[in-house]
C-alpha cells in the first residue's frame, strides 16, 4: 500500500480497491503515521511536497465530472494577476453542489458545448485535472463576468493575447459556443486594432 502511496501522490479509498487492497488498513496507517489524511477520502505520504495547484487536484477527485474554469483556469495558465483563494469548478446541471470544507469550492453550471469542449488535462500531484483551455476560458470569464467583474475578463483578455496564448479564431469558436460572441466583439477588435 505504501509502494502504491510513492507511486499516487493522492491516494482514495477506491484506489485501494481496484488494486484488490483492503480499505481498513487506510485509518491503521493514518494512526501509525505512515499515511495522513489531507482531506476526507484523500491520504497522502506524511511530509510529500505540496504542489502550487494540489487543491485542484483534490478537488478532481471528489468531483470528477467536474472543469476547473474561470480564475483558477486562469492561474493555472497563467494569465492575469489573479489569485483565487477558492477552486472554481464548472459542473452539470442537476448536478449536487459538493459539500467540502477544504478547499472552499465556488460551482457554475455549465452544459452542452460549453461543457464538453476546450478541455485539457494537466497532470497535478498524479492526478489528471480537467481545465477548460486559455481561449475558453477567457470567453467564459465574459459569459460570466457578472460573477467575476468585466475587468477581470478584459485583463485575461489583454494578458492572454500578450503572451501569445490566444488566437483570435478559437476566441471566436469559444464565443460563439458560449453565445457571447456579441459582447466579446468589440473588445476583441480593440484587441487586435
């Protein structure tokens, strides 16, 4: 179980499982020390190196049909200055709201497109983390900038396209998939003016 603990960063129950393992040997480890819980149904080696984005990790595993989206996308590309203190996540629709304590979670719904398209795994702590790509997240920064503010749309916008992160085709395609193609128009031609 240790061995599998080196070779999976963050551990669950169901890992366990699937390698024909019992699960009560979990809280033994845990109490010997050899194992600590960082969050529920989530162990780890004592003392391993936290990454920068082990929270999106964390958050993947409790929620795996769940896109991290908008600010913590946006670090994760980093593009802006933003610095959020919670995970946003991109879930269904009718789909229950997690129920965490660590990390605090903030949930918008998504479907369709908007849901399925622009997604790239990135590898964080072992764990295959689903983000919605630079171009869709910043059409969805602007699908959803009653909730995050126009200035923090615009500024991925600007740093975005600074850093060569965005082309104005997939802006466009991830504009007309979130249907804010008219919105984005005039921003995106004062971009490339």
């Amino acid at each position: 179980m240790l061995a599998l603990a080196e070779r999976q960063p963050l551990l669950r129950a169901r890992d366990l499982t699937a390698e024909s393992l019992p699960t009560a040997m979990l809280s033994r480890l845990v109490a010997a020390g050899k194992l600590e819980r960082v969050a529920r149904g989530i162990y780890s080696l004592p003392g391993q190196a936290l990454s920068e984005h082990r929270s999106l990790a964390e958050v993947s595993l409790r929620m795996p049909r769940g896109v991290v989206c908008l600010l913590s996308a946006l670090r994760v590309h980093g593009i802006g200055t933003q610095a959020p203190f919670e995970v946003w996540l991109a879930i269904p629709p009718h789909t229950p709201t997690p129920r965490t304590d660590q990390p605090v979670l903030r949930v918008v719904r998504m479907s369709g497109r908007a849901l399925t398209e622009g997604i790239e795994h990135f590898e964080i702590d072992g764990v295959q983390v689903p983000v919605f790509n630079a171009a869709k997240t910043v059409a969805d920064c602007f699908k959803f900038r009653n909730k995050i503010g126009l200035d923090v749309a615009l500024e991925a916008l600007r740093d975005g396209w600074a850093q060569r992160k965005l082309t104005m085709d997939a802006l466009w395609h991830y504009a007309a998939v979130n249907r804010v193609s008219n919105v984005m128009r005039p921003y995106l031609e004062s971009t490339t003016a």
